[in-house]
C-alpha cells in the first residue's frame, strides 16, 4: 500500500472532529438476552478535515493536499489532537509513560504501543507512526539514551543488545495516526464557503 511520510496541516486538522469507532456484532435471543462479538481486535479512527478549514488559503491548501495524495491513493499522517501522546495533556512525556514489552534476553526489537485503561479493562494499541525525535525510553526503570534505534515508518524499536530477562520497557513519545482520505471527491463553492457552509473532508484510518 502506497503510504506518504508527510502530515495533514496541523492549523486545519486542529479544528476536525472525529475519534475511534469499534465493530460490535449483537445478536439478541428469543430470551432477550444478547450476545455480542467484535471481529476487529483494534478501533479504527474517523475524521472530518473540512471542520477545521477557517479561511480560503485552508481551503487551497487542502486541495493542494488531497491532489498531491491523489484522493484515497495515497496513505499520510494526521495528528488526532484529542490523543497524539502518550502522557496526559497535564504533564510532559516521560520515559516510563507506557509499556511496551518485557525482555527475554534474546527480543531485540518491540513494536511501540500505547496502553489503555478503565477499571479492570485494558487496550493495548499498537503505535505504527511515532514522531521523530520525541521518544523516551525506560529499560528495566532506568532511562536510557542510547543503544537502540527507532524507525519512524513502523514504530518498531530495536536494541543493540537484547533487554535482559523480565526487564520490563518503557516508552513516552508522540504519534500520528496513518490515514487516507474517504472519498475521492471534494466539492467546494467559494459563495458557500464565505458563507460559512463547510465541505465535509471525510478521513479514516489505515493498517500499515
């Protein structure tokens, strides 16, 4: 699948709404009791990038955007700011955010996540996109600052030397979420747009 590194404007996508969605399957019984069933292990994000247009030069500039990923053809990033880090938007990302694995002594490369929690329940998500140069690393509690190596493409981390034994690794970083556009289609009407009607910008999430 053709995939672009480059970032939907962060100004535009500010002002876009949208969030993660889940498949339920429900089947309810002649008792009426339900039975209920997911067959996606993970959510998948939906936005709307014509929310955040405020002015005609937005409007150009995702023209420019969409012709350039040629509609729906090519993947990019989009930075959901309701969830784009993995510490709380109260504090700065630290080192022991989130974990992401625990050594065996042999694993040299871990796939970076982002943990999830409520109650008794937990969700962990694979992060495929991480940001450069925003990555804190933990291993075994102590930060570390060197000895490993990030690929920006596919969030995996690779050590130079495998994590000992049940040492647990941690991480705090930024991420963009890997996109395409819903439509290959935009309609725009200056007369609308200066009127304050905004065109809807579909947006979903890809696996990469």
């Amino acid at each position: 699948m053709s995939f672009h590194e480059v970032r939907f404007p962060l100004s535009i996508g500010f002002g876009s709404t949208g969030g993660p969605e889940r498949r339920t399957e429900i089947v309810t019984l002649a008792s009426g009791h339900e039975e209920r069933n997911t067959p996606w292990a993970h959510s998948r994000r939906r936005y709307d990038a014509g929310l955040g247009m405020r002015s005609r030069d937005d409007l150009e500039e995702v023209i420019a955007f969409f012709e350039a990923r040629a509609g729906q053809l090519h993947g990019f990033r989009w930075r959901d700011w309701s969830d784009w880090r993995t510490a709380p938007s109260s504090r700065e990302i630290e080192a022991f955010d989130t974990e992401i694995g625990v050594g065996d002594g042999v694993m040299t490369a871990f796939q970076l996540s982002k943990t999830y929690r409520s109650g008794p329940a937990t969700y962990v998500r694979p992060i495929v996109k991480p940001v450069a140069g925003t990555l804190r690393l933990a291993v075994g509690g102590v930060q570390i600052y060197s000895g490993f190596a990030l690929d920006h493409v596919t969030g995996i981390v690779s050590f130079d030397v495998a994590p000992q034994d049940g040492a647990v690794i941690e991480a705090g970083f930024e991420f963009d979420v890997p996109v395409r556009f819903d439509t290959d289609r935009i309609e725009t009407s200056l007369g609308a747009f200066e009127a304050g009607e905004i065109p809807s910008i579909p947006v979903v999430e890809v696996r990469v």
